[in-house]
C-alpha cells in the first residue's frame, strides 16, 4: 500500500492529549513538548538534545530553567547571543522557527505564546536564578563558573558565549581608556594627505576619522559601499607610518579579512590606492598590500577550536586592520582581541548594515548601533578644534 507525504508527518498530539500536559511543572512533559517542536521543525534536534543533557545534570530542575535553555539554544543558531527573557514574552513565538504562513500540519500544538502566556518575567529570572544549571554574572565563586547557563540582568547566555562577551568588552574597555600620543604636527600632515580645508562648512568625515583614530588604539571606520573606507584607511596608515619610518621605527602592519574572497578584494584595492599617496617612498613601501585571512593570520589549528596566536603567543604587529568586521563573529573577535599585544592598535572597516557574521554574534553591529548620532565628547571636541 503506497503512503503519501502526509502519513510521514508526525502526527500531532490529540487535542485531549494536549490538555493533559503540564510543560511548565513536568520535565518529561516539557521533552515531549520539544520533540514535537522538533518534529514540526519549530525547534532543532541540537536544541532538544542540549535540554535533555542538562535535564541529566539535574533531574529536578524546574521545567522553566530547561525551557530557558532550549529556546537560547534555539537564538544561537540564529546568531543571537543571548536570550531577553521580558522581550521573548512579549513575542513568545518569534523565539521558535514557526512559519510565517501556518503550519503545514494539522492538529493541536501547544505554541510557546500558549505555553507562556501566563508567566511572569520577574518570576521567570527568580527560577533561573535559583537554578544549579545557571550562575548569576555577578557570581566570582569558584563553584559557579562550571555551571552552564549565565543570568545576567533579564538575559540569558551560555556560558561559552557569555565569555566572549566579557573577554571582547575588557580588552576593548582597556584600548578605549588610553590614548596614543600623536604627531605635533598632525594638521600639517592631515593636510598634506586630504588637502587644505574648504571654506564652506562641509566636514570631511574621511579626514575627521583619520584625525580621531590616530589617537586611539581602537577604531571603526564604517560606511555603506562608496563611501571611501579603503581610502580613509590607507591615509590613516600612512598617517601612522610616516613618523614611525623618519624615527627609524617603522611599524609592523598587518592586514586581515574573514574570507578568502573578501581578503583578494581588498589586496586589490589597497594596492591602487598606496599609489596614489603623497608621501615618501619610505613610507608608501612600509605600507603593505597582502591581505589574509583572520584564521590564517591566528593560526588555525585542524581539528581545535584553538589558534597559534593567544594571549599567550600575540601577534608580532604594531597594527591591525580588518576589512568586512561585520562577518566576524562573537568569537572570533574574543580571539583576536586576546592574541593582540598590549600595544597594538586596531582598526575595524565594514558595513555595519551588511554581511552579518554566519556564527553566532553581530559585533561590528553592536558596536556601531549609536554612530549615526555622531556625538563627541566635550573634550574630544576640545582636541579637534584644538
């Protein structure tokens, strides 16, 4: 007898069934509930096997810790780093992969704005907070750093990914408070790169960011396509080597993108526009052309997760620059900034509105997402009209 596409879905659960179900005070039912999810395709078995793995961990866990957790695990495959707990009540079912037209299969299911609709976001946190599987961030015992969830404020991490948030904030905490020292004739420079002012009131914003990152060991030069990153950036190295070339001190320059593609592009792109500077032979051959990869210039090693450069092998450069920021994701920007030495400086090119990184972690994004205010400080405005 020849079955068609319908008998191999599975089938939903009865209607009477369903009403039989606590998810939120049964964590047998909440698993069931999950592969059912699974089932439709709501929910990915990788998220469904993390909850039963740390409803193996603890057995009497509240069901509401192990649902926290499979819906984290479900935003991380979305390139969400953390789950807002109060924000995922107010939409419980944009948590989940549900179709934005139906389901295709018929019968009762229990939907997460269902499930959820009676729970309370404070209440929410106070079980998390209880549970042996999740640490408080403001946790340092020793005991609570194994614990595979982290509760910070009203979001959820694992702790993997709540590591790499830390690790990214204090190394680039630590870049932004010092300020390096720049040439006392920078005016003079910046004009000899950009050309004198022009009298109307139009800010060059490519030779304002020159001027700004020269300070800084940490800088984002970001743009949508056209709007002269690669030249902005190529002036600022060569605002940066000229002094170190006439000291006898020339720095250490290293270029990187994500892709191999990405890393072509820009090789060709720096290339012309190294021809094109007014400066001395000196300086223009200190600035390189060769781009690589950020893995191969790491050190990718086959088969870890690890690479050759860390914090406790850096990177011999004085400055780094990388193209297309936006696909570096959450953890790989924590390996970078680890393997960079104290020294050193950093700039990010990209667009902040394309190529979102494939893993997990929006950093140039998140970095970006009060640029377009354009706000200064009273004394970095002091500096530049200075």
């Amino acid at each position: 007898m020849s079955r068609t596409f319908a008998d191999l879905l599975p089938m939903p659960l009865a209607a009477e069934s369903l009403a039989d179900l606590a998810p939120l005070s049964r964590a047998d039912d909440l698993l069931l509930l999950l592969t059912r999810w699974v089932e439709r395709g709501w929910l990915r078995a990788l998220d469904k096997a993390f909850v039963a793995f740390l409803h193996e961990l603890a057995p009497d866990d509240d069901p509401l810790v192990l649902l926290a957790a499979a819906l984290i695990s479900h935003q991380l495959g979305h390139g969400h780093v953390c789950l807002d707990l109060f924000e995922t009540l107010k939409e419980p079912d944009f948590a989940l992969s549900l179709p934005p037209e139906g389901d295709v299969q018929s019968g009762a299911m229990l939907l997460p704005s269902q499930l959820l609709e009676a729970l309370d976001g404070a209440h929410w946190c106070k079980v998390l907070a209880s549970s042996r599987l999740v640490a408080l961030a403001v946790d340092g015992r020793e005991a609570a750093q194994h614990r595979p969830l982290v509760l910070s404020g009203k979001r959820l991490y694992l702790r993997r990914y709540w590591a790499y948030e830390r690790r990214i904030d204090h190394a680039l905490r630590q870049r932004l408070a010092a300020h390096e020292a720049t040439p006392g004739d920078l005016p003079q420079r910046l004009t000899g790169l950009f050309g004198p002012a022009t009298l109307d009131d139009v800010i060059d914003w490519q030779k304002l960011a020159c001027a700004l990152a020269t300070r800084s060991a940490f800088s984002i030069v970001t743009g949508g396509p056209g709007t002269g990153k690669t030249t902005t950036v190529v002036r600022l190295l060569a605002l940066l080597q000229a002094p170190a070339v006439e000291a006898g001190k020339p720095l250490r320059i290293r270029l990187a993108a994500p892709t191999g593609k990405a890393a072509a592009r820009l090789t060709e792109s720096i290339s012309q526009q190294v021809q094109t500077l007014k400066v001395a032979e000196t300086v223009r051959e200190k600035i390189p052309s060769d781009v690589t990869t950020v893995h191969r210039l790491l050190g990718s090693r086959p088969g870890t997760r690890h690479f050759r450069h860390h914090a406790g092998n850096r990177l011999p450069l004085d400055v780094l620059v990388v193209d297309e920021a936006s696909m570096i994701d959450l953890e790989m920007m924590a390996n970078l900034l680890d393997a960079l030495p104290a020294h050193a400086r950093l700039v990010l090119l990209g667009d902040k509105d394309q190529l979102a990184s494939v893993e997990a972690g929006a950093v140039l994004g998140d970095l970006c997402r009060d640029a377009e205010a354009g706000w200064y400080s009273p004394q970095t405005r002091q500096w530049l009209g200075g």
